[in-house]
C-alpha cells in the first residue's frame, strides 16, 4: 500500500459512539470528582439534547477510569422496563455479564425467593452487599443509566411499586459503594424534577456543543494531515462545534484526503469545497433544531435569516429583528424578541455578542433560507402567527357595517315612477343611413 494512502478505514462514524472522542474535559473532571467524592447521595445527571455525545460520553468510561470503578452500562431504551422488578433484573444481569468477563463468578450470591413479588429487600440486602464483598473494598459498582428520561416514563405503569427513585436514592445513602450515573434528554428539562430525591440540581451537569480547541483535536486526530487554524475555525463557524455535525465533517475530509493522498494540508478552499456535501448530509439534525424551537422562536430565526441574506454585513439586534418583524406578516415586539433570544441562546442555537447576534451553527443559515422562506419549495412551513384580538375585532366591526348598510339598500322604497317606468329605448345609428 502506498504510504500516501491511509492504512486504516475511515475513524469518523457519525452517530457512532465508539468515534474519535474530542473535548469534555470538564464533564470527565466533574464524573471523577463526584465517583471520588464519599458525602455523594444523589446521581450525576449529564443533561443534552440530541445528538450531543450523551452515550458516547458513558461509552468512554472504560478508556478514562481504571478499574478502582467497576461500571455496568444500562441502554434504557433497550432495557426491559415493563416493572422495577424486570429493572432490577437487568441491572444484576449486566453486572454479572460484566465481572464473567473477568472471570468471576457470582455464583455464591443467594437468589431471591422466586414468590417474592417486590426484589427490593434482597436487591438492596443480599445482592449490593455480595456484590461489594466480590469487588473489595477499595472498589466501587458504577451503574451507567443511559436514557433516564425512559425510565421515568416507565415508572408510571402497574408494574413499578412507587416510590422507585426513593429506592434508588436510599441506596446510595446506604452503600458507599455504589455509584449511580444518569444522562438525560434536555428536551424533557421540566421533568427532571420528577427524579427527585435521586436527583439534586447539584448534579446535574449540561452538555453543549465543542469548543474551537476540541474541534482541532478531532480534526487532526488521524495524523495523516494537515489542518491549520484557519481551517479549524472555518469548521467551528460551519458546525458551531455541534458534535454529529463536527464527525461528519471530520468524516469528509478523511474522505477527502483518501482520493487526495499528495494534497497534505487541509486548506481553507477544502473546507469550503467540502461544506455543500456535509450540509445536504446534516439536514435531520439542522431540521431537528428548528423542530426543538418554539413558534416564537422560529418567526426570529426567520427574521434574523432573512436580514443576513439581505444586508450579509448588517449588526443584526434585538431591535433589528423586532423592527423587520412589526413590517412583516409576524409581527412582535421587542419583549417576545428578547424572550426568544433567551431561550435560542441557552440552546446554543444563537451567540449575543456586543457586536450582534450571530447563528452559532453558519450551515443553520442555508437550512432557513431553503425552508422558511415563503415563495420557495419549502420542506417546512413557517408557522402562522395567532391573529392579534384587536385585528378580529376589526375585522368583525367591518363586517358588520358592511352588513348593516347592505340590508337598509335593500329595504329602501322605491317611488311610483321608478318602479313602472318603462325602460328607456335604445337608439342604434347604422352608418349614413343615420340622421346628421
């Protein structure tokens, strides 16, 4: 094989958990601190939207702890949860899958009394304690509960007993032991309180898109090439650091760089010949967020496209876009501008700068402009502003005019002339057979 040629297949999988894993120093810091700290009673709860590295993240656990932490991972949307029983089940059964793989047995566990209804008392009094005794004292079990949203979901059928994250939480308390990891979908933040005691606000820690340093690093990660700092940049503005988006385009140039072996430094012109085919890959997750936004939210994001598109150069403000919007079939004010600026902002869907507002995500912007704006073929439609009450009032008050004035024309008496006066002739002048 040519030495130009790379010798492994391509590293970037998109959506794969096991691809190159950049960035997330401070949520590895704050998993180590919390598996460390003896006074934890509540679980770690990583919280992010889709498609953001929640699973990757517990799926790098193994390669960045050693085994002082005992893990067994729990896919939850693939867990039978059909009642805390079959959880608990699926708990002792990855643990045991997990210490056969280093050939140890827990064989001498006691099993529960198959006409127990409720595994809670041995689970928490004969299985955690044999278990610890298993590992030693100087290690310590780590449950990684991916999904946990799916769980809570779960925990209302007839077959859970209530009260199931009191359990959970009283474990903790009682086995200093043990260790309970937790991702969350943001996109269900409001119910996260439902986790509750399991869940304090102290633990939760939320994932967002990468920084600049971490995209650099996962670009330059096969080693194969080269990718300046202004290349890593033009991907950070083009991806806005969202993770899915910075392995596709990682992908891509791998790609790239296979059918170009003498090309050895990624320029600036790559990345943009590049960008067109990572957009057209990455519409589900450009889609997705204009889908997570609310209607107000989405009436800015087409106000703030729109002017981009317009005026590329233009300080584009809160004041900017209230001001477009009052001209246009959306009007808002400042007030609902500002609010959804908020909520865009802590989506990482816009960055406020002293400078003006700028979309974290560039690709975001060919995304609105194909499918927001009205006269195009247009996957989405922008959603209807509700019709402000003083416009139906309005509109009522002309109709009923209109109305009122129609049936007094129709009542109004007509005179005798009028009504049997025959109708005027019609004279026809033909030529000059007509009189001068």
């Amino acid at each position: 094989m040519d030495a130009t040629t790379p010798a492994n297949p391509n590293p970037y999988h998109p959506g794969d958990p096991l691809a190159p894993f950049a960035g997330r120093q401070d949520e590895l810091a704050r998993l180590d601190q919390y598996l460390k700290d003896p006074a934890a009673n509540a679980a770690l709860v990583f919280m992010g939207r889709r498609w953001l590295g929640k699973t990757a993240l517990l799926q790098r656990f193994d390669s960045v702890f050693d085994d002082q932490f005992v893990h067994a991972h729990l896919p939850l949307k693939l867990v039978d949860l059909s009642s805390e029983n079959a959880l608990l089940q699926a708990i002792t059964d990855a643990v045991a899958d997990l210490l056969a793989e280093r050939d140890i047995t827990i064989s001498r566990i006691p099993s529960p009394d198959p006409d127990a209804p409720i595994l809670r008392d041995w689970f928490s009094g004969t299985w955690l304690p044999g278990i610890f005794q298993i590992i030693r004292s100087h290690r310590k079990l780590v449950l990684l509960m991916d999904d946990a949203h799916v769980w809570l979901d779960a925990e209302s059928g007839e077959g859970w007993h209530g009260a199931t994250f009191d359990f959970f939480h009283d474990l903790l308390q009682q086995h200093p032991q043990l260790r309970i990891v937790l991702t969350f979908a943001a996109e269900r933040e409001d119910h996260l309180t439902k986790l509750n005691p399991l869940v304090s606000p102290a633990h939760i820690q939320r994932l967002g898109y990468l920084t600049t340093e971490a995209t650099g690093w996962l670009l330059r990660y096969p080693g194969l090439y080269v990718v300046p700092d202004e290349s890593v940049m033009a991907v950070q503005r083009s991806t806005g650091g969202h993770p899915q988006l910075l392995q596709r385009f990682a992908h891509h140039i791998y790609q790239y760089y296979g059918t170009h072996p003498g090309e050895r430094t990624i320029t600036p012109q790559i990345i943009r010949t590049l960008t067109p085919g990572v957009y057209h890959a990455s519409i589900e997750e450009l889609a997705n967020i204009w889908a997570e936004s609310t209607d107000v939210e989405q009436f800015v994001l087409v106000a703030f496209s729109q002017i981009r598109y317009n005026d590329p150069l233009k300080a584009i403000t809160a004041d900017v876009i209230a001001a477009w919007l009052l001209d246009s079939d959306y009007p808002l004010d400042q007030t609902a501008v500002n609010a959804a600026l908020r909520g865009l902002e802590y989506r990482e869907v816009v960055v406020l700068r002293s400078s003006g507002i700028e979309l974290t995500c560039h690709m975001l912007q060919t995304w609105l402009l194909e499918n927001t704006i009205r006269g195009t073929a247009r996957a989405v439609a922008v959603p209807e502003l509700p019709v402000r009450l003083p416009v139906i009032i309005a509109a009522v008050v002309i109709v009923v005019v209109a109305l009122v004035l129609l049936i007094s024309l129709s009542n109004t008496p007509q005179t005798e002339t009028a009504a049997t006066s025959p109708p005027a002739p019609t004279v026809t002048l033909a030529g000059s057979d007509a009189p001068e």
